[in-house]
C-alpha cells in the first residue's frame, strides 16, 4: 500500500459523526475511505467496470468539461493542482453537476 493510501482517512459510516468526518475529510484532503457502508459489493465493481470503459473508449471526448455549467469530462491536460500543491494532478475525470 503507498504511503498516500496510508495516511487516507478511514471515516466509518455507523459512526454518528460520519457526516462531519466525511465533509472535512474532503475539505481538507479531496479523499477518504467510507469504511462499513451498505453499498453492496457487486454494484460497485459494475460502476468501476462501467467507469473503466467509458474513460478507455472514445465517447469520452464528446462530454468535454462546460464552464458555465460546471461539469463534463476533465482530461489529464487541463486537471488542477490539488489544495495546497503546486503540482499539476496526472488525472482524468468526470464531474457532474446536477
């Protein structure tokens, strides 16, 4: 496991102060781990297969981030530098705004 991954904050989602953990977990990291959630298994090993295939195809360059409405896919060329780095991040994504 890298060292990132290490320092991850596991929030438990039983705990009565998962909501304020998780909140600050992405305010101050971007990132955490949601340790005993009833999501089960099989559905999110769908979505990450699902997710897999829609960033290796090329349908992917048809949902280019929109400025306005703040969403869409976001490549690896113009991805942001996390809080506080001055490092450009090395990943693609896809944000929805609804």
């Amino acid at each position: 496991m890298s060292t990132v991954m290490n320092e991850l904050r596991p929030v438990e989602y039983t705990n009565p102060e998962a909501g304020s953990q998780f909140y600050q977990a992405l305010r101050d990291d971007g990132f955490l781990v949601l340790d005993k959630h009833p999501i089960d298994y099989g559905l999110i090993s769908e979505t990450y297969a699902a997710w897999q295939a829609f960033f290796e195809s090329g349908s992917k360059d048809g949902f280019e981030f929109d400025q306005e409405r703040h969403d869409g896919y976001v490549s690896a060329d113009v991805s942001e530098c996390a809080v506080g780095s001055k490092q450009k991040d090395i990943k693609s994504f896809y944000h929805y705004y609804s």
